[in-house]
C-alpha cells in the first residue's frame, strides 16, 4: 500500500512539471514566431518585442497551463536564450 502511495505521488508531481523542448528560430513575421522544427507560434504578448531576436537563436519552449484571454488555456512560454528574453505564445501548428 505504501509503495503504491509513493508512486502516485511521483506521478502527480511529475504530471505538474512543463515539458521543454529546444528549437531554432527559423523567422519572424510581425506576431508569429516560425521554427527551425516547422512550428508555428502566434505571440500573445507585445510582438514588438521579438523584433530584434535574430534567425537560428536557440529558443526553449515549455507548455504552461494559465489565463489567456479570461479562459485557462494551454499556451507556451519561448525563451530565446541569445537575447535573454521570454514571450508567451500559442501554438498555430
């Protein structure tokens, strides 16, 4: 019984944790971020703020669950490491 209680619990705090994954920019046009894997994100913050984040910056993309327009979503959270910055974003593709 123990043994099986110790198992949920790993599982459950496992089931909370982000998945991650490393990428490339491939381009950026004006709200939407294109990657090197063929995906596709549409930013949900300021887009001006990825003006200057330069092609092939290594980027790391963790899904997060929280609010998006007043409704919990799934959405990602991009972390350019090149430029030391984070957007939000939802994935088009």
């Amino acid at each position: 019984r123990s043994l099986l209680s110790i198992i949920l619990l790993l599982w459950m705090s496992a089931a909370g944790e982000s998945a991650c994954v490393d990428d490339a920019l491939d381009s950026v046009e004006q709200d939407t971020l294109l990657m090197d894997s063929t995906a596709v994100y549409r930013i949900l913050d300021d887009w001006k703020a990825v003006v200057f984040w330069l092609l092939l910056s290594k980027v790391t993309i963790c899904d997060q669950v929280g609010n998006v327009d007043d409704e919990t979503e799934i959405y990602y959270e991009i972390r350019n490491h090149d430029q030391n910055q984070m957007v939000r974003a939802m994935r088009e593709r």
